[in-house]
C-alpha cells in the first residue's frame, strides 16, 4: 500500500520543479538549475514553503538575489502544492 520510498523530499523536488520553471518563465528562459547555490538556496526555501503550507492555505518563497542578480518571490497555495504532488497521493 504506497510508495514505500516516497518521503518529505519528494515533494520538496516538486516545489523546486515548480519555481524552476516559474522562474524561467518569468525571466526570459534562464536556467538556474547550473547553478548549484542558486538551487540550494531554492531548496531551502522550498523545504520551509512545505512546511508552512501544513498548517497554513498559503506560503510565499522569496529570494534576493536568486540567479544573476535576480529575485525571485512566488506565491503558492496549499491546493496548488496538492495539485503538483497529486499524483503521491493516489
């Protein structure tokens, strides 16, 4: 019954994914995933947006100076956060 190696990580990879591709989206195409810093940072704040969105409807993950000088802040609801692990939770 489940994912036996499905764990708090795995969510978190999703939230990375999320603002990876948010972020390329919103500057022009820029892939910050050769940034090996720039994604630990992300993580970080992804790890932290995850936990607030377990007892909060909604979290914000902010970012000064995130890539090349670029902030980046996004604002994510627990129901988008479910939408993007939906498929953990079959």
């Amino acid at each position: 019954a489940g994912d036996t190696h499905l764990g708090g990580e795995d969510f978190d990879n999703r939230l990375v994914e999320f603002c990876v591709q948010d972020f390329k989206r919103k500057n022009r195409g820029m892939d910050l995933t050769t940034n090996a810093r720039a994604l630990r940072r992300l993580r970080t704040q992804c790890e932290r947006a995850k936990r607030t969105l377990s007892s909060s409807t909604q979290a914000t993950i902010e970012l000064d100076s995130l890539y090349e000088g670029i902030d980046y802040s996004v604002a994510i609801s627990r129901a988008r956060f479910e939408e993007l692990c939906a498929d953990y939770f079959r």
